[in-house]
C-alpha cells in the first residue's frame, strides 16, 4: 500500500491545507470522471489512486490523506519497468507532476491538469 512520502519534491508534487466538510464525496467523483480508480485504502483516511495501466501512456498515481480537517494530496507518475530500461534507467521511479522538464512530460501535463482541477474544486492551492 502506498502512503505519503515525505522529502523529495522531485519524485512527489504535495500539496496540503484545510478543508471544509467531507472531501471524499467530491474526490471520488472527481476521480470517476477522470479515470482514477482506488488501488488501496479504499473507504480509509489515505487512498492511493491511479490512471491508465502503463502500456500507453506512465501510470498516473495519488494519494490524498485526511487528518482531522487537512487534506494532503501527492500526485506523481510512476515510468513502467521497460520505459526505464529503454531509457537506461535515466528516468526515475517516480516524477512529481509539475510542469518544469521534459522528462515524462506528456503524462505529467495530463496528471497535473486533471489535479490540479481537484485541487480547485477543493479550495486548495494548485501544482505549477
């Protein structure tokens, strides 16, 4: 099960802050909408998400976390086995989804698109 990571804001884009009421109604609609599906932690605190399967296009990946009245959101792709191999592993295991660089870029551009939606649905600042 992947939880939030601390630390290294190249591998995860994090963003944190208060919400009001339950976010969960509108973050599973959110994520209907736009393909993410729970892979762990389903009716918790901490869910991870994800879209697309890796054969197309990386793996778009989630976590959001509620304690108490803050919402913390970690948003990242995760390059398949074979895209670092092809690559001579020069991609990392995981890239935040901000858009500066060009690594992964096509899919960072839609996972930071698609978040930073919900991220201003929430009322929380958004991933540049």
């Amino acid at each position: 099960m992947t939880n939030l990571v601390q630390g290294d804001a190249k591998k995860r884009s994090t963003v944190s802050g208060p919400v009001s009421g339950d976010p969960w109604p509108a973050i599973e609609a959110w994520a209907q909408a736009n393909g993410y599906k729970v892979v762990a932690g389903a009716g918790s605190g901490t869910r991870t998400w994800q879209k697309g399967t890796g054969l197309l296009v990386a793996p778009m990946m989630l976590v959001t976390a509620l304690e108490g009245t803050t919402l913390t959101v970690q948003g990242w792709v995760q390059p398949t086995f074979l895209a670092r191999l092809f690559a001579l592993f020069l991609i990392p295991a995981e890239t935040n989804i901000g858009t500066d660089g060009f690594v992964m870029l096509i899919p960072r551009r839609m996972a930071n698109k698609a978040v930073n939606g919900l991220l201003t649905q929430l009322g929380l600042p958004t991933i540049p």
